[in-house]
C-alpha cells in the first residue's frame, strides 16, 4: 500500500512539473508561476488556521499514511482535518480571486494593472489546486482506505 501511495504521489509530481515545464518552454519563466503573498496566504494561512483549531493533532494527521496502527479516533480527527484543510485553502482562493477582482473593478481603464491582479487571483486558485491534489486528496484516500480495514 505504501508503494503505491508514493507512485501516485510521484505521478501526480511529475504531472505538475511537467505542466510547468510546458508553460516555461512555451515563452513564459518559472518567476511567473511564484507569488510570495498569495503562498503565504494559500499555504502558511489555512495550516495556521488548522493549527489554532487541532493544535497537536496535526502531528498526528499527517503521521497516518506512514503508521501501522492507528486507532478510529486517530482516523475520524485525521479525516475531519484534511476536510477541512481543503475546504479552508479554497475558502482563501476565493477570497483572494475576490480580492483581485475588486481591485481590477476598483480602476478597469488602467490595462497596466488589470494584468498583474488577474494574475495574482488566477495563480491562487492554481496554488489550491496544487496543495489539494498532491496533499490533501492523497491523505484522505489513504485515512479513508484505513478507515474501511
């Protein structure tokens, strides 16, 4: 099962890098595709949120794909932290697609910034996408897997 899990998650990397190596061959830079404030708000915010609500129990999340026995209270608190890790990552998506379109409305006849804030919101509803599939669905599908044994 193990092996397994670490094939999907290598195919599911090299997918991605091979998206991102198609767009840098294609005209485009690596640069273009790095966003510090939206990593900052699409990453470090959701885990410190998850965090203020499970505390220690994220040791224990993220330590279940790679245990043997796990008990069902361990599994149900893992399963409810990455729900709600995926549902908090798109809930700040959003908010900053929103964002970025407020800011595209707030002056639409200036193209030289309508350009950059588009981009900011598409690149955050890239980094969710990102951190659900080759996080938190792999996490899951593993929990869910030991929660039927």
């Amino acid at each position: 099962m193990a092996r397994r899990t670490i094939m999907i998650s290598l195919a599911v990397v090299i997918i991605f890098f091979g998206l991102v190596l198609t767009a840098v061959l294609s005209g485009g830079t690596i640069l273009n595709y790095v966003d510090i404030p939206n990593i900052i708000i699409i990453v470090i915010i959701p885990l410190l949120y998850q965090w203020a609500i499970f505390g220690k129990s994220i040791k224990t999340a993220f330590s279940i794909p790679f245990k043997k026995n796990h008990t069902k209270e361990e599994l149900l608190q893992a399963e409810l932290f990455f729900k709600t890790y995926n549902k908090v990552t798109w809930v700040w998506a959003v908010i900053v697609v929103l964002i970025g379109g407020m800011a595209i409305m707030k002056n639409p006849v200036n193209t030289a910034i309508l350009g950059p804030n588009l981009a900011v919101s598409m690149i955050s509803i890239i980094y969710a996408g990102i951190i659900s599939v080759t996080v938190i669905i792999p996490y899951l599908t593993k929990i869910k897997r030991y929660s039927v044994l």
